[in-house]
C-alpha cells in the first residue's frame, strides 16, 4: 500500500470499509458452500464469515487481500508466530482491533462467547511445533523475526550496527557482534535497553510494543549474533579491555589518561584526584577498597558514588585496568 495514499484523510477508511463489503460477499458466497455437519463448530462458522477473507480458511494469511495490506495478517497456522500471542492478546485483538493495520475492532460485533468459540478455532489451526525445535530454540526463532522486523535498520542483520542509518547516528547503535562490546550487556541491561530504552540515544523503548516474553526472545537472538573474541585476547584480557573502556568513558576526565590526576579538572579541585602511578599511594589502596570508593565515593571528595551507574563486574573490570594499566600489576 502507497504509505502517502494511507495518510490521505479518508483514504483509510474507505480502504477499511471497502474490505468488509467484499468480506460479505465472500461470507455469503462461502455461507452457501458450506456443508451442514455436526462436527463443524461455531467459531469455524465465525471464522470462515468473518476471518477467512485476510487470514485464510487454513490462517495461513496468504490470501490475495492480504498479499495487498501494508502490515500481513497474523498468520495462525505459524507455531512460531502463535507462540508470541497469549489468549489475553488475543482476544484483544479480536474486541479492539489493531490499530496502524486492517484489523478493525469485533467487541461490537460479536459476543463474549462467540470470541471465546472464535479464539478456539484459531488456536486449532495452528500446525504442530516441529519435534526437532526445542523451546530455547522456539524462543531465538521468535526473536530473529521480531529483530529482522523492528531491529535490523540500525543493528544490522549480523548484528554490526554497519547500516546506513547507524552511520548517521550519535551515538552509534550497539554493536551485538562486538565480544568487547557486549561484555557490558547483562541480562538486566539488555532487558531494561530493549523496554525502556536508552536516553540520549536513539534506542527508544519497545516496552509498548512486545511484551516481556518477546523481549527475552530478542535478547536470546541477539545472543548468537556475538563473535568469538579477538585472536590472542583472553577472557582476562577481555575484562581489561572493557575495563579500559570505562575508565575512558567515566575516569579520564579527573584521572587523566596517564592516571596521574594531572588534567584541567583535576588540578581545579579542592583536593586533587588519586595519584594511580604513585606506588605509595597505591600501596594503601587494595582492588577492594579501590572497588568499594569507586562504588560508594569519597565523603569530603570530589569521588561521587558510581553504584548507580556501573554494576561490580563494571567495578571489578575497571580496577583491573587501572592496577594492570598504571601500576602494572595482576
């Protein structure tokens, strides 16, 4: 469908109206074809009224109507794609319709009952899981459809974030193929990314959009797109990369890329930053007390409290960093 003929006023609605008169007429040319049988339920009668038009008599949703709307019917007989709706979704969509698409709300049309009978024979069209797709699996299927959907434009399909969008944006978009990159993102900090997004970004949130079954089937997917590490870096190694990483994001500004503390900022305080280079500074200072200041700040300091801000494994990698990098020590 022409998107600019969709925003035309009056152009949406006619297009809306015009599929339920044809979907009377295929309801009556299929109510005269249908056999009288015992076996056949109230919600097929429904269904094959009302549905078969977009999503097909078998919900397969490969109709010619269909092959025609701007957002594809949802396609019923999919195992893949049904496991992303629960009943409640469901019947909402029935009752409510979908707005943005050419699902138009039923509450008003049918019964309670009757979308409870029409709900039942959706789910019966469902083909069978195949016996080889475990539920992990199942899950990383889900998210690679919902990723190709809504995420590739700035990720990218291998998870590079090399599009063309992401070459306009700052900051650029998350590179999921990048070891180094995503040692950052924890279960918790994907999960929150995905649904609430990232200010000052343009990672907005999806929150509204999957629900939280569908979040975690993304994050499973974006899980296998990471690459193996870099050849010659150690898991040790790695930590200290990203340690790195964030000391040059969070430290640098008042530590200074030498770690002596001698920057503009820092030479403007009240009392200077911590010396890292100076064994006998260093010497006082163990990786747990310099994890627990970096956590919970100096009193009386211009050492805020980063606990908001980085979690211990972010704690813990940065003071490998600065030990390994400015004191040259394990």
């Amino acid at each position: 469908m022409n998107k600019k003929m969709a925003r035309v006023p009056g152009v949406s609605f006619f297009l809306r109206s015009l599929l339920v008169v044809i979907a009377g007429v295929w309801a009556t040319a299929l109510a005269a074809e249908t056999p009288s049988h015992p076996k056949l339920t109230r919600g097929k009668i429904l269904y094959d009224r009302n549905c078969a038009f977009c999503h097909g008599e078998d919900g397969h949703a490969d109709t010619p109507v269909a092959k025609l709307l701007q957002t594809h019917p949802r396609n019923f007989a999919d195992p893949v794609e049904m496991a992303r709706v629960n009943d409640n979704e469901i019947h909402e969509a029935i009752k409510e319709g979908r707005p943005g698409t050419a699902m138009a709300a039923w509450g008003q049309v049918f019964s309670e009952l009757e979308i409870g009978d029409l709900m039942d024979h959706i789910r019966s069209l469902t083909l069978p899981r195949p016996p080889t797709l475990t539920t992990e699996q199942l899950s990383v299927e889900i998210g690679r459809r919902i990723y190709k959907k809504d995420c590739v434009e700035c990720h990218g399909v291998d998870g590079r974030a090399n599009t063309e969008a992401a070459k306009v944006l700052r900051p650029p978009p998350a590179n999921f193929a990048d070891p180094v990159e995503t040692a950052r993102m924890d279960d918790g900090r994907m999960y929150s990314a995905i649904k609430l997004g990232i200010p000052g970004t343009s990672m907005g949130g999806w929150g509204g959009l999957m629900n939280p079954a569908e979040i975690i089937d993304v994050m499973r997917y974006i899980r296998t797109l990471e690459q193996p590490l870099p050849p010659g870096m150690s898991k040790s190694g790695l930590d200290v990369t990203v340690g790195g990483n964030i000391y040059r994001k969070y430290c640098i500004s008042c530590h200074g890329e030498k770690g002596d503390g001698d920057t503009e900022l820092g030479n403007a305080l009240a009392k200077l930053p911590r010396d890292f280079t100076s064994a006998k500074e260093m010497a006082r200072l163990d990786q747990k007390k310099m994890a627990e200041a970096i956590a919970h700040g100096k009193p009386g300091t211009a050492m805020a409290p980063w606990n908001g801000i980085l979690n211990p494994e972010d704690i813990r990698r940065v003071t490998l960093f600065i030990r390994q990098k400015f004191q040259h020590r394990p």
